[in-house]
C-alpha cells in the first residue's frame, strides 16, 4: 500500500524568509505502491469510459481522414501535444513561433523554444519506443528526459534521476508549505524500474495503464525538471507500444491543458488511491483528443482543398501540388526547407512558392539574420481555432479556460 515517509529539512540559518524558514523541521513525503504486478479493477462505469476512449483512438488510427500524406498529419498532432504540454508547465509558446525555431535553426537566446522544440525532440524519441520491438528499460526513460533538456540551460541534469528531494508547489525554499512531496531520492530509481515493468504487461486495456502509467510517474517525479512532459511522452509510448495507435497518438494534452485544475485533481485523485476517478478523467480527455485529431484532420483537408482551387488546380505531380500537402506539417519554409522536403530542385520550388503566394496562401517573413522565408497564415488561424474550441467549457454558464489569444483573422 502507498506509505508516508518521514524526513527531516535541516536548518539553514542564511534560508530568506523568516524564522520558521530557516528552522529545522520534519515533513511527510509519498512513496506510491509498486505497480508491476499490482491488479487493478475499474468500476462499470470507468471500464465503459476506457472502452469509449479505446475506440475514439482506434477509429483515427484504422479509419483517418482523408489526409494526402499519412505522416503530415502524424507531425501536425506531434507539435500540437509538445507545445500543449510544454504550455502546462507555464512553457508559453505559440504555433507560429515553433515554426519559425524549426526552420531557423533557433538561436540560443530563445530559451522557450529550445525547450519547445526538446519536448518535440523527446515525443518524437517516445514514438520511436513505443513503435519498436524491446521492453521499455529505465534508460529509455532517461534517455526521454535526456532529449528534453540537453539543450536548454540546463543540461547537466538531461537524463540524470534526481539526487535531491523535491516537492510541487509551496515555495522554493523547502518542502514545508508544498501541496505535494514526492519520494525521497533513494528510492526513486526503483520506482522507476517498477514503472517500466508496469508499462511493459499486456494485460490492461492500453488506455487505463496509459493513465496509471502517466500518473505513477508525476507521482515518482524521478527527475529535477521536466517530468510533467516526459510523463506525457510515456503515454504515447504505451499506446504506440499495445498497437491502439499506430499511426496517431492523439494530442491528449491539448485537451489537459485546457483544464489544468481538473488534471491535477485527477492526479490527487489517483494518490488518494481513487484510481478509478483519474483513469476516469484521462479517458475522457484520450477520446476528446482522438475527436479532436480527426476533426482537425478534415479541416486541414477542406483547407488544402481551397487552397487547390485558388491556384487553379495544380497538377498531381506538380510542385505547387506537393507544397500544397506537405505545409500542414510545415507551415513556414525557406527555399532550402522546402528543396529538402519536397525534394525539388530550387528553381521549381520557386515557382511553387510564388504560385502559392500570387493566391494568397503564402506571405514573405523575415527571420534571424534576416533569412526570407513564407508561412501558411490560415494554418496558425486553424490550429488556434482548435485549442480555443478545446478551452470552450461545455457547459456555457462555465468558466472559459486559458487558451491562446484570438489571432488577427487572414484570408479565408
């Protein structure tokens, strides 16, 4: 059974604050319950949430939207879930400014981005493990956090298990006022080792131990920083992993994100030892997102479709056509971008560029160093629309939560 642990904060005469800040005092920290071999039951009424969940995934998977290129939308869903998940963890960062990072090979000054762009690098690593062949190991898990951090100012803890007690909320200097205290260190490399063990079984449906698996971790919190985001990589590992998402994980974090209070009470809930409630809550939000994705898939169609018949109707094979596909997964390109991945040669890429910007569809920008380069502007009026509808409650009398802020409107 989950246990309290006792530990002792020392003193710090030179700790700011006041007296009781600087003062010795004892504090309780969690030690969750192993969970590789622990069974779990779910009331009729999660295990019928789960199964809901479980088909909403596997009809975007089985049954997608008519997309030109299977993997454009897999990357558009992709950066959706990082800058999602970065967003919970106060990570601000907008679509258009992620494209822009990718495309001018950011410069260090951008520290969002670059942490941006690592929670990219690190879901791309957690589809890549989820997609092959071996156990999930701790090293796979270090190797997450690993991706996450190395570039950002603080590399040294990339990959590294924590050696330090930490906490969740109450303030900096100690865990007396914190909402929540995690393990003590010297246990968190077995807890760790016990989750992979977890996600490796074949014997739950795949969403609810996606859900545990989620919730052990924060619980664990086994690193310095980072663990909210590579504990939502580790769902896209186990529903990669169990085969209900083959192609498309969808963004579950968008839909998380768009009501933070309810995720951390369902993280409370899942501590409590109310399992039942946060696997619950996280199947309702895996099928809003799986709805979401395949929404959002049709939409960009319909948007590609337009975009057809304002430059006359490209030919199939043509440049103007395969630009045309492809700007979904990037919206923003340089000339050279878009030779690598359209594979074409300058001058006809050139011609499909000034196509699509003669209809309106691409606008010249400037990046660092004053690089020229196009964005979709109607693809960031999209993805906006669809976090914003995400943050829309319900229930109309309910409160709105945050969500990004209304963009200038673009050609239509």
């Amino acid at each position: 059974m989950p246990r309290f642990v006792q530990r002792t904060w020392p003193a710090n005469p030179d700790a700011p604050g006041g007296r009781a800040d600087r003062r010795a005092f004892s504090y309780q920290a969690y030690v969750p319950d192993s969970i590789a071999q622990r069974r779990f039951s779910l009331s009729s009424t999660d295990a019928a949430a789960v199964s809901e969940a479980e088909r909403a995934v596997d009809a975007l998977n089985r049954d997608p939207p008519r997309m030109a290129a299977l993997e454009v939308l897999a990357r558009r869903l992709l950066r959706a879930e990082s800058v999602a998940s970065s967003r919970i963890e106060g990570l601000v960062l907008s679509h258009r400014r992620l494209a822009r990072a990718e495309v001018e090979a950011i410069e260090s000054r951008d520290e969002t981005a670059a942490s941006v762009l690592g929670n990219v690098a690190a879901m791309e690593r957690a589809v890549a493990l989820g997609s092959g062949a071996g156990a999930l190991e701790l090293d796979d898990v270090l190797a997450l956090h690993r991706e996450l951090l190395l570039a950002t100012t603080t590399p040294e803890i990339a990959g590294v298990l924590r050696t330090r007690q930490n906490w969740v909320g109450g303030n900096l200097l100690h865990p007396g006022r914190a909402e929540f205290v995690p393990p003590p260190p010297e246990l968190v490399r077995g807890l760790v080792a016990d989750l992979c063990a977890f996600a490796n079984r074949e014997d739950l449906p795949p969403a609810a131990q996606a859900a545990v698996a989620h919730a052990q971790f924060e619980t664990i919190h086994p690193f310095a920083d980072g663990n909210g985001r590579v504990g939502r990589a580790l769902v896209h590992v186990v529903l990669r992993r169990r085969g209900l998402a083959p192609h498309y994980v969808p963004p579950v974090s968008l839909v998380l994100a768009a009501d933070a209070r309810a995720y951390v009470e369902g993280l409370t809930a899942y501590r409590d030892e109310r399992i039942g409630d946060w696997v619950h809550l996280f199947a309702g939000a895996l099928a809003r997102a799986a709805a979401k994705a395949r929404e959002l898939a049709m939409r960009l169609t319909s948007l590609q479709d337009a975009w057809r018949k304002r430059t006359g109707g490209p030919r199939a094979h043509s440049s103007a056509e395969a630009l045309i596909v492809r700007l979904p997964a990037h919206p923003i390109v340089t000339v050279a971008s878009a030779q690598t991945i359209l594979g074409r040669s300058k001058q006809a890429v050139n011609e499909a560029v000034r196509a699509l910007a003669d209809a309106g569809i691409l606008r010249p920008v400037t990046l660092a160093r004053r690089n020229r380069a196009w964005e979709a502007p109607e693809l960031f009026d999209l993805i906006d629309d669809v976090e914003r509808e995400l943050a829309t409650p319900d229930d109309p009398g309910a409160a709105h939560r945050p969500a990004p802020s209304t963009p200038r409107r673009t050609r239509s």
